[in-house]
C-alpha cells in the first residue's frame, strides 16, 4: 500500500506528496509516469540478451559462450565466481527475459518439455503435467518425422487435457525447420523494450493496453488528452 506525506510551500499551502514507486506508475494507473530507471536498464540489457540468445552465430555470442557458458545456453547460463562487469549486467536481464519469450516450434530439438515456455493458452505458457522425464525429455521426441505431425499416441499416453490441447493447437511446418524464439508482448515477436519495462514494473500487459484505449476514446479536448 502506498504510503502519503503532506507538505507546505512557502505560501502555506498544503501540497500532496507521494513515494517514488506511485510516481513511476503510468499515468493511466494512477501515477507520474516516470521512468523507473532501474527496470529501464534491465529492460536495455534484455534487448542486448535476446539478441545474443536469438544470434548464437555472432562474433560476441562466440566469444561469451566459450568464456562463460560452453556447455549450455546464454538463458541457463550461471553466472560464476569470476565473471565480468559486462556479464553481470547481462545476466542480471536474464530473469525478465525469460519472463516474456515464448518458443515457436520447429522441429522441437531445442526445446526441453518440461522447463521450457512452448505452449500458449490462458493458463500457461509451461507444461503443467507432472514432469517425466523418462518418457521424453524433447518436444521432438513427440513429434511424428514421417507425417509432419503430433505423435498423438505419445501426447495421448504422457499430457494432462490442458497440454493436450495446447500442444494440438501448435501447427507443425513440413520443413520442420529449427525453433524459434519469440517475443511474447509484440505484435511481430521480436524483443520490445518498452514491453519489457511494463513487465519489469509487474503490470498487466493486456490491461494497460485497454486503458490507454479508454482514454483516448474518451470525449475531451485534444489537450486534456495529451495531460492524461
């Protein structure tokens, strides 16, 4: 709950003071809108990250992968005892990032069932049936090679009803070409740092997108608006 001050000009007057996390809120909640700009910086970082997670190919994410994380993604990557300011700073995004990617099946080699974000629905974007992984470890383990498609008789056999329809829902490529990594808060799925910011600060993405929406059909002069 926010905490209130109250305080007087050199007139007397009284005037409202409020803490420094309501005044960052947008101005549609309530608030300022004033940037954080701790969570801006993360926010910043993550864009350096996902390119690095998304270009495994370049220069950069070479040189780092054989310094810090040879035997496993930049995403599970530890951060260890002797590491860099700059691969502080990076890893310090990791956590937001991995709050908003979402991964686009191809032909399921990358993507672990059981600890990778893959399925999309309203309940999750995480596998939610107990873990097994005896029975499969890979989304390419139940994808059927020959036909291009689901291997229902293994989903049938190993998913609750919720991944069952989520995982159906997924359309599959004949080229089964490699996973992707997407962006789940764009329109186009590449990284937005102005989205990654509104999930820093814990908002509701789809909320704070209705309320700018109420307030511009809202029947005011263009300058009030622009106020608001």
């Amino acid at each position: 709950m926010a905490r209130f001050w109250w305080g007087s000009n050199e007139k007397g007057r009284k005037i409202h003071w409020k803490n420094w996390s309501s005044l960052c809120q947008p101005k549609c909640l309530g608030g300022m809108g004033f940037r954080d700009l701790g969570v801006f910086n993360i926010a910043l970082l993550g864009k350096k990250l996902w390119r690095l997670a998304t270009h495994e190919s370049s220069r950069v994410s070479r040189v780092l992968k054989a310094k810090y994380y040879p035997r496993t993604s930049i995403l599970e990557a530890a951060l260890g005892p002797l590491s860099s300011y700059s691969w502080k700073s990076l890893w310090s995004s990791k956590a937001l990032v991995k709050e908003g990617m979402l991964w686009r099946v191809g032909n399921g080699r990358n993507i672990k069932i059981w600890s990778d974000p893959w399925l999309i629905d309203d309940e999750s974007r995480f596998a939610t049936t107990n873990e097994n992984n005896e029975l499969c470890q890979y989304v390419e383990e139940i994808i059927d090679k020959e036909n291009y498609t689901w291997d229902l008789q293994k989903i049938e056999g190993i998913f609750n009803d919720r991944d069952k329809h989520a995982i159906m829902a997924i359309p599959l490529s004949e080229r089964l070409t490699d996973d992707t990594l997407t962006w789940v808060w764009s329109k186009d799925g590449h990284y937005s740092v102005k989205s990654a910011y509104t999930l820093g600060k814990s908002l509701d993405l789809d909320n704070f997108d209705h309320y700018w929406v109420e307030i511009w059909k809202a029947k005011v002069t263009p300058k009030v608006r622009h106020f608001l």
